[in-house]
C-alpha cells in the first residue's frame, strides 16, 4: 500500500503504517511521500525530526529530502505544491491543522471551516480529486463534529458532502484511545474514505462490517440515525445545516457512514476486553529523571502555584474593563493517577511553570536528589502534609520520553528539539497504535 501523509508533524502516521524507523520493513505499507511545513517560523523544526530518524538526505532543493524513489519528503507550504507533482498512492492520510476547532481556544474565536488553517481542508481536497487514491485516512478532534457553534456540525457536513461528490464512502469514528488499552485518555475523530463502487452500507457497515468496525471493535448500537445531506451546492449545506434558530445539537454521532450524501449515524460504544495500559507502565525510574522535571517545593506553596492552580476555586476576579465577576472551578486529580490512563497531552505541556493543565506524578526519589533538590526541608514536609504524602515520594513532571510514550512513539524520537518542543510535538500528536489497528485491517482486507 503505497501512502503520502499529509501534515506529517514528526511522523505519528508513519509509524502507524511502517513500525518505528529503525525496525520498519515496510512490506505492508510505505509512505512513498510526505509534507510538512509550519507557517510563520523560520526554522522547521518537526520537518528536521522528521528527515533526521527517517534518515533522509537534502538534495539539490534544499526543501526535498529523499531516501530514494519512494520515500520524499517536502518541507513546502502544501497550498504551493502541485497535485500532478505528488506520486500516485492508494491512500493519503494526516492529521489536518485543528487549531480552528480545538478547545484549545474559546467558542467564539473557533471559526471552523472559514478559519486560518481551517481552510487546509480544501488542500486535502484538491490532491484527492487530483490523485483519486482508493483511501482517505484523516484525523482531527471530535469537535469537527459540532462546528461551529452557530451551525452544529455544518463543517462536517460540508467535509462529508464534498468527498461523496468526488466519488467516495465515508465512515467515521470518535476513537478514545484509551478505550483500546492505549496509556492515554486521547479522543479524535478518524475519518476513513473509499473510492468505491459498492455503495451498499448499511447499520452493519458500522457495527462490524466496516474497516473502523473491524480495527476497533464496538457494541451493538442501540438506534441509527438517518437523514440526507443537500443535494445541491456546498454553498447550500454551508448556509442551511442545522441553521434553526439557536445551539441546535449537532445531527452526527461518534460513529457513522456515509454514501451519495445518505447519512446513518449512531452513538457506539468500545468493545475492547484486552489488558489497557496505565500512566504507570510509561514511567522511567525515578534515577532517570532530570532535575527540572521535579517540582521545587516553593513552586507548590507559593500564590498561583502548583497547588493553588490544581484546587477548586470560588472567588472575584476583575475583568478587563474593570468589571468582578465570581469565577468557580472544581478541582483536578493531583497528582495524577497511576493505576489508569493519563489525562490527554496538550501543546503546553512542557516548562516548568505551574500550570492546571501539565501532568504531576507522585514518585520516590533517589537519596541523591532529594539532597540535592531540598526535598528534606520543612517547606517540603509542609507540601507532604497538605498533598497526604508518605516521605518517601514527591512530585515531578513528565519528561519527554514518558510523552512519547503516552502517543506511541519511540524513546527520544523528538530529542533534537527542546524539551518545550517535544512537549508541544507530543501536544499535536496522534497515538501511533490508533493508526497501526486501522492500517492493518486496510492491508488485510486489500
């Protein structure tokens, strides 16, 4: 199965289809062709993990990399690339831009399908109807299916729309990796196309005889819905979907098919009985650790600190034109729990700035870095005394190599970035093993 990855990032797809750089046999799948570029900095830093653990070399286009005739990587914005220019495949895949949509950001800034980087999906539409290859392999968050707020599920709608114009089935799945055994809490929606003739999909297309159904098993569903996308211009879905006055839900489920613009969906659930993985499995010892991943105790206690930020709150907060309102929160689990798996990975997991968001772990630290960090002094009980734990632990961060862990990627496949970098890299990811269930049905059944 030959692939071109879109959007490469540091080769979460890759992985999925070939195996880890170094043990890849690419007998099964190979990616012939890959792009990434990244607006508005100067250096490139995914595309140089990239050709680096691939081992690609720069040729006479200081923007091309090559490992031979079937394996390019370009480090162009793709809007400039021509489709014709792209090698034939049997699937395209990536993981498209989905800062428009991410609940990253506020409601009212998520401009959906219109948004800056939102719009990448017609580059991704462009090489599909230039290259007609018999797969579509896409991922974004599950919010696609409820943007944007003033029209749920419009840009869905639109997504679905205009690949069944160019000839192609769709189904979709709203994948909790961690519903799969994987070590990490990471939901995504995972949009898999085929160019076909057989248009027969029906409710057991999406309980077990699709290619989703097949790589990650669900229940029975409980009801199917159906209804029809317009028949006419995309400007029309755009314009009219789920326009009835006020926040309508969106009409998709987490599952569904959908074939000439006939829509059936459905809310599924897992069914997965392996053994799942926890945060635990992914740690190194404690040795290992360097010492700006483990918390300082003036950190914990200080005001904004780690505790302060982890707790529930009640208070007045000033607004920015001087307005109070009453701000409330409940608390997170802190320090995260060992026995299941972790929360997800966002971009901003790295520094050792306090933050809500960043993973903290318990664990026991060696003689050596508890003298060498202060982690004996009466500062350090006070944080024990207040957290509830034993003397023997203490706090610290994630590290880089336990974030690739968390998405399925080789120990220090990112470590020629920074370590903010790595963190951020791993914020943007996909778990690797998602992809690899998928892509192994894909060559069986093909």
């Amino acid at each position: 199965m030959r692939v071109v990855e879109l959007f490469a990032g540091v080769g979460g797809f890759r992985i999925g289809f070939e195996g880890p750089p170094e043990s890849s046999s690419r007998d099964g799948a190979r990616v012939v062709w890959a792009n990434q570029w990244e607006p508005s900095t100067k250096v490139q830093h995914a595309a140089q993990v990239y050709v680096t653990k691939w081992g690609l070399e720069q040729t006479d286009d200081s923007d091309v990399y090559t490992g031979g005739k079937d394996d390019v990587f370009v480090n162009k914005d793709i809007s400039t690339i021509d489709a014709e220019s792209i090698p034939d495949h049997d699937l395209i895949c990536g993981g498209f831009p989905c800062q428009d949509y991410s609940v990253a950001k506020t409601l009212p800034t998520a401009h959906g399908i219109a948004g800056k980087k939102g719009v990448l999906w017609w580059e991704i539409h462009r090489i599909i109807e230039g290259k007609r290859p018999r797969f579509a392999l896409l991922e974004n968050v599950d919010r696609l299916l409820k943007s944007p707020r003033s029209q749920r599920g419009r840009d869905f709608a639109v997504m679905l729309a205009s690949l069944s114009d160019l000839g192609y089935a769709v189904e979709w799945r709203v994948v909790d990796s961690s519903d799969y055994g994987f070590p990490q809490r990471r939901k995504r929606v995972f949009i898999l196309a085929e160019r076909t003739d057989d248009w027969e999909r029906t409710t057991d297309w999406i309980e077990s005889g699709g290619y989703m159904a097949k790589a990650l098993p669900i229940h029975p569903v409980d009801s199917v819905r159906s209804f029809s996308l317009s028949d006419g211009e995309l400007s029309e879905i755009s314009e009219a979907f789920n326009s009835d006055e006020g926040d309508t839900p969106t009409p998709f489920g987490n599952c569904g098919v959908m074939v000439g613009r006939e829509v059936l969906t459905a809310k599924c659930k897992s069914d997965f009985t392996g053994e799942k993985a926890t945060l635990a499995s992914v740690l190194q010892s404690p040795g290992k650790v360097p010492d700006p991943y483990i918390l300082e105790p003036e950190s914990l206690v200080r005001e904004k600190g780690w505790i302060y930020l982890k707790g529930s709150k009640r208070e007045l907060r000033e607004g920015t034109d001087g307005f109070t309102y009453r701000y409330s929160e409940g608390p997170v689990t802190f320090p995260d729990a060992l026995d299941r798996a972790s929360r997800t990975i966002v971009t901003g997991e790295g520094g050792t700035s306090p933050s809500r968001f960043k993973h903290v772990v318990k664990f026991k630290p060696t003689k050596t870095q508890k003298d060498r960090l202060g982690l004996t002094s009466p500062q350090s009980d006070e944080v024990r005394s207040r957290l509830e734990l034993s003397k023997s632990f203490w706090l610290r961060r994630l590290t880089p190599i336990e974030l690739e862990r968390l998405n399925g990627f080789p120990d220090d496949h990112t470590e020629l970035a920074t370590d903010g970098k790595r963190a951020f890299f791993m914020g943007n990811a996909l778990v690797c093993g998602v992809v690899d269930r998928i892509a192994r049905i894909l060559i069986k059944n093909n």
